[in-house]
C-alpha cells in the first residue's frame, strides 16, 4: 500500500523527540519494513503530494491547532481515500491547573492560555467528524474520546465506537532496546566523571508537565537518608521553568543533561538504579515503556493511562505529593530489580515493539481497502 502519514509539528521529524513524532517515525519505519510504500510530510510545513496516489491517510496526534489535519482529511475523502486518525489525546484539566498555580495566575488571568485548550479540544471535535476510523494508544483514552462526543455534537452514521481499534504505543525493540542490552556505550569522560554509581534518572523536557520541581522536593526526602543518591535529569528545558526551581539544587547530589543521544539516553536509563516519570500528563510515556524493556525499575505517575501497559509492574505515585513520589522511589530501590521487573521487561518487549504496531495498522488499513470483506 502507499500510505501518506500526516503530522504538524514545529518538529525536525528528521530528529523526533516528542512523544507523538517518535511514534509517527517508528510507526513509519515499521511499516516500511513489512513492504509498504509510506510517505511521510509535516503537513505544517508543506503539503503531501496527491499525484502519488495513496491507498489510506494516517494522521497522528491530537494536540495544537486541527487546521492542516481537517484540511487533509477532506482533500482524502473527496479523492476517496481511506482516512485515519491516532488522536494521543488526554484531558488538560488538571494540567491547566496546575500551571495556573505554578504560574500564580489568578481565576480570570490569562484567558488567552486556557482558551489555546479549549480551541484544542474544538479542534479534535471537528477532525475527528472526518476520519474513517481512530486509534486511540490505550482504552482509557478511547473511553475519554468517547466522552467528549456528546460536547462534540457529532452525529455520525457510523457511532465513534464502532470505527475504532486501540493500538498502543511502541519502542523501538530492535534498533534500540536490543542494542543498549547487548553492549555499553561510553559517555564522555566529563559526564562519567559526574555520574554516581546510584542515581534516579527522570528523562523529560524540563517543564511543568513532568514535574521535576516535585520530584527534586521527594529527592530531598530521600537525602535525608541517603545523601549519596544521584538524581540525574536529561532534556532540553524550558528556561522560565528551570529558572524557578535551578537554586535550590544547586550544590546538592544532581546531575542535569540537555537532549542526548538515543544510545546514550538507553544507556544511562539502563543503568539507572530506578527510572522515575511524575508527569502530570503522560499517554503514557515513551520512557516508561523504554525503561521497563531494559529491566530497570520504573516509577511512574498515577495519571493516565500507564497502568493499563505496564499493570502491577512499575510503581504508581501521585505527581502532586513529593511525599508520595519519594515513598515510591524509596519501594523501587528497595526491591530492585526483581523477578516482576523481569517479567514486565519481557511484557514490553514483545507486546509494545513497532514491528506488532505496524501489524495492527496494517489490520486497519486493509479493513478500509476491503470494507465489504470486514
């Protein structure tokens, strides 16, 4: 099949490190290798070229302005090309919040903020009127898409639920994850110099999402007892954000990195003695899965829909309580890594590679081709 996969994003797809673009690219390259022709454009920057004559249109993440996804999604359909949708979609509600208290913005500050959140569910509420069938990564987000249709005024022929099939996130098994298990990449000598030979590794944009201010707090905790605990954080950050909490860990056991080599970021997570993710926002975040295929213990935020891949294999903590996120981290260096970590290690492997999600795609696309056959 030739198949055109859409994304918008400020991104280089060329180097992807959000979330939504590393599954696009993963996917792209999977499904690449199961012999399909795969196009992909970042419909923000130009559009696709329709001569090429593609069987279906995949059209990844919910998040940001719908504009260059509605526009895609009707040019398809009125060629009749098949069009499909992975929203990466969670409520920002809580969200919200939190940077309203972060920021001491009071109830009517910054409406201009909010309202890009409110523009972005309206958005999601028109594209998803045009796509022939949605993947949502986890049942919990379908069940939350699905909640939102009444607000969405959406009176399809075809019911949402009807035309739906989650298929989950994915690593990158044999590019990565079997490359960082089969041998040691050397860091530079500067930062093996600076690494402890314990430490707690959070990789994440720096900002309020991902909570690193509350998990600096539970490390405080957590130092009281056990000073010698490194905490390493790795990548790019957001200046305002690290500004706000940059004091207060100066001269303590933390080690900060910028954005890194994939290898390395495998190498580091590998290593680590717990691999920690307190975001208030994950679907469920790639590094959890990352983490958990290497063997290392993950704790990670009760929010989202984590627990639905990694189930009683990682350890849950409430990203708004310090206390809680130390107590977690504190339960997952006790244990160590375990026969539970073992298990979920190989859990991961075989149920979240790119290789089995490009093989659900593929179920999607054919059902599509051939809908009289479904």
């Amino acid at each position: 099949m030739k198949i055109l996969l859409a994304i918008s994003t400020y991104a280089d797809l060329d180097k992807p490190t959000m979330g939504s673009e590393r599954q696009a690219m993963g996917t792209a390259y999977a499904l690449k290798e199961r012999g399909h022709d795969v196009y992909v454009h970042n419909i923000l920057k130009h559009s696709p070229s329709w001569e090429d004559g593609y069987d279906i249109v995949h059209m990844f993440n919910a998040s940001g302005k719908k504009g260059p996804y509605m526009h895609i999604a009707q040019h398809a359909r009125l060629l009749g090309i098949p069009v499909v949708f992975t929203p990466v979609y969670w409520p920002l509600a809580e969200l919200k919040h939190n940077i309203g208290v972060f920021q001491n913005f009071g109830a009517n500050e910054r409406p201009d903020l909010f309202q890009a959140f409110e523009e972005d569910v309206l958005g999601l509420s028109l594209t998803m009127r045009y796509v022939d069938w949605w993947t949502p990564n986890a049942e919990l987000e379908a069940a939350t898409i699905l909640g939102l249709t009444d607000m969405m005024n959406n009176y399809d022929i075809v019911p949402l639920q009807a035309r739906c099939t989650v298929i989950p996130n994915a690593v990158d098994v044999t590019g990565e994850i079997d490359a960082a298990l089969a041998e040691d990449v050397k860091l530079s000598p500067q930062a093996a110099a600076n690494m402890a030979d314990r430490y707690i590794i959070c990789v994440a944009r720096m900002e309020i999402r991902k909570n690193q201010h509350r998990l600096i707090k539970a490390m405080e905790i957590l130092w009281q007892d056990d000073p010698k605990l490194q905490l390493v954080l790795v990548g790019a950050m957001n200046p305002g954000y690290v500004k706000s909490w940059e004091a207060s860990v100066k001269g303590q056991n933390v080690m900060m990195n910028g954005p890194m080599e994939p290898r390395l970021v495998m190498q580091l997570l590998k290593n680590a003695s717990v691999a920690v993710l307190p975001s208030l926002l994950e679907t469920p975040g790639l590094v959890n899965l990352e983490a958990a295929a290497l063997g290392t213990p993950v704790v990670a935020s009760d929010r989202g829909s984590v627990k639905e891949y990694l189930a009683n294999g990682a350890y849950y903590c409430d990203p708004l309580s310090p206390k809680d996120i130390a107590a977690k981290i504190k339960q997952a260096l006790d244990a160590g890594r375990t026969e539970v970590t073992d298990r979920l290690k190989e859990h991961v492997r075989t149920q979240y590679s790119y290789s089995r999600v490009a093989e659900m795609c593929e179920a999607v696309y054919t059902r599509l081709q051939n809908p009289e056959e479904a």
